[in-house]
C-alpha cells in the first residue's frame, strides 16, 4: 500500500505515521537510546518517506539537480500531511515511560 501510486499520497504518508512509527518506537522507548542511533533511525524515515514519495532518476540528469527534485517534494509532501520525526517520538515514549515508573506501582523497592 505504502509504494501503490494509486492511492493518494496522503493516505500512504497517514498510514506509514500511524501504523509504522508507533510499531518501530514501541520497543525502543524502554530502552536509552544513544544520539548516533537516533540519528539513524531519522535517516531510515527519509529514506522510507523518499521511497513512498516516489522519484526517479531522468537520463543524464546531473545528481544535484535528482536531489533538488527530490527535496523539493519531500517538501511539497509535508504540506500533504506531516509525519512526526521517530527520534522525538522515541524520546517522547521514554518520558511517558519514565512518567509510568515513577507513578506506577512500586513493583521493584
């Protein structure tokens, strides 16, 4: 569904924010993440959000001209519907968690 260009870009960019980003951070918000990963995990999401986006390359098209291109709809794309970044929504879920242990119960003192 995310590369099937017949559905409007919206829907593919509202269901990859919905259903992806909270199955990849609802594991990792139990665990401390270091800033290189969660670099990595803003990278892997771009690199998702171009593939759903759709760009190809034109014969003999210089590089910087492709990514220009290419920015500029992952630009026109965010004006379609915004997706929250994983890494602040990994951080968000640690602070929800954090907040989880400090009321919860004392299962562990």
């Amino acid at each position: 569904m995310l590369l099937n260009t017949h559905v409007s870009l919206r829907r593919r960019l509202q269901f990859f924010d919905t259903c992806i980003t909270p199955a990849l951070t609802y594991d990792l918000a139990v665990f401390l993440s270091l800033i290189a990963k969660l670099r990595g995990l803003d990278r892997l999401q771009r690199q998702m959000l171009r593939r759903i986006i759709g760009w190809r390359r034109e014969a003999d098209e210089p590089w910087h001209d492709t990514m220009s291109r290419v920015k500029e709809r992952m630009e026109d794309s965010e004006g379609v519907y915004k997706c929250n970044n994983w890494s602040s929504a990994v951080l968000c879920s640690q602070w929800r968690y954090l907040g989880h242990l400090i009321d919860g119960p004392a299962l562990f003192w």
